[in-house]
C-alpha cells in the first residue's frame, strides 16, 4: 500500500497474538486474530488457536486464559502461517505494540520464506502517545476508557484486535481522515518495516547467530562486550533475542548473577557457544 494513500482510502488489518512466552525463538503464537476494516466497515475476519510444540505454563494460561486443553486438536502455526500471511497481504496493519506481534509472525514469515510484506505497521500504542497524551498511559485497557469504548473480555486475540480496531478508529478521527499512511508513520516516530524483524539479517553475522544457536539448542555462550571503556568476558544464559527498532539486544543472566539484564548487541565484540 502506497505511503500517499489516505487513511480515509486504506484497507486496515488490524490484528493481535497470543503467546506460550514473552520473546520469539524461546516461545510459540498460540492464537491468532485479525480485523480486516475498509470503507468504514469490517468486511473480513481471520481467527484461530494453535497448537505450540511445547505444554504452556500455568503462569502464562493465567495471563490469556488459552489452556493446553483448548489447543490440543488446534493446528500448528505452519498450517496456518500461509492463511495468515496472504489476509494481510496488499493492506495496512496495526497492532497494539506491533513490535512484540512482529517479531513472533516474521520468524513463522522467514520459516516458509515468505518475502517481508512492503508495507510497514501501524502500532496504536505509538500512536496514542503522540495523538492523547493526556491519557494516564497508554496500554490497550486504559485507552479504551480513556475513549469511552465499550469494554470486552481482554487477553484473548479476537477480543484485543477488535479493541485494538476502535482505538486505531479514533485516533484516525482525531488526525483527519485526509491524512496519509505516510502522516502516521511520522506521528508514530518511527517506521516499523517486517524486514528488520527477520533474523536472517542477525545470522550474517557469526557473533549474533552464536545467540540465536544459544536459544534455539538451550546452550550457555562466551560473550565479550563493551561495558563503557571496559571489556567484560561473560559466560551467560541466553533467553531471548530480541528484534527492536530501539536497538536489537539479548535478555541473558550471567553465571555469577541469576538477574536476567538486556545486552544490546550493539555492544557485542565476540561470542562462542559452550
């Protein structure tokens, strides 16, 4: 879709996931739900729980209600990743944090080599900072109070997207509906393109695809990094990488610290499986 095209003139998917974990590569999508809204109405939907290859947590079933009960005949994301991918395919999307949603659906994109969608995402949460500041914060829930949209069960994927939908519907009302794809991507204050979610572009290089390894055969790595002017050699646990348009980082704990901190592999000299 064409950064000139006016909002008033998009087709919008928005959409929303639900996960067995907080990070791609350590954790699975478990449900997937998308709004396909053009011309001041929906006029498609796409909904469905998956199956992940590993039993959730108690704690994680306690977050979206999703058990492993209600997923055990469901299908697997790779029978339903294509589906997916070919609903939102031409369109503009949003999502409430869309870069926690991206980072899980480009590593399932990269899996079947699907090429990055062109068209980068809208995230309501960046944009409902710019647009209603005045808002207590600006988490999904509190938004829709803040804007007197009716309440729904929250937490699972078709609920959230609905509300993710409303809460995109009233920021466009509040900007002007002649307003370009374009005017959101600068309200939004930065551009959040699929193709710098993928991690074949980590895997190029030997040291960040040591990290990648590390999570994905839960083996220990060396890692040397900068620490201000002082180089630190670490043997740590990697749990996550992490994709981000601030700065692509590791969430790892040390052996010599079980607190799990965030090492930006801008800082990253070497690493070395172990």
């Amino acid at each position: 879709m064409h950064p000139t095209t006016k909002i008033k003139d998009l087709t919008l998917v928005a959409f929303d996931l639900e996960t067995s974990g907080g990070y791609p590569l350590d954790s699975e999508i478990c449900e997937i739900a998308a709004i396909k809204w053009k011309d001041g109405k929906i006029i498609d939907e796409f909904k469905t729980l998956i199956k992940p290859t590993k039993k959730m947590s108690d704690f994680i079933i306690g977050i979206h209600g999703i058990t492993n009960e209600m997923v055990e005949s469901s299908p697997r994301i790779e029978d339903k990743i294509q589906e997916f991918y070919n609903f939102i395919h031409g369109c503009a999307v949003v999502a409430h944090h869309s870069p926690f949603d991206m980072g899980f659906l480009s590593i399932e994109f990269e899996k079947k080599a699907f090429v990055a969608p062109s068209t980068p995402a809208l995230c309501t949460s960046l944009l409902a900072r710019r647009v209603f500041p005045e808002s207590t914060n600006h988490k999904l829930q509190t938004l829709i109070e803040f804007l007197n949209i009716p309440k729904n069960q929250a937490h699972r994927a078709y609920e959230d997207t609905v509300q993710c939908l409303n809460v995109a519907l009233k920021i466009f009302e509040k900007v002007g509906w002649d307003k370009t794809l374009k005017d959101l991507y600068d309200i939004q204050g930065r551009i959040l393109t699929w193709q710098n979610f993928y991690m074949s572009e980590l895997k190029k290089n030997p040291t960040f695809k040591n990290l990648i390894d590390a999570v994905q055969k839960d083996q220990r790595v060396r890692i040397i990094y900068k620490a201000g002017l002082i180089r630190r050699d670490e043997k740590v646990k990697v749990h996550a990488v992490v994709r981000s348009p601030d700065g692509d980082f590791i969430f790892a704990h040390t052996e010599t610290d079980p607190k799990i901190k965030r090492f930006y592999l801008s800082k990253l000299l070497e690493s070395e499986l172990i």
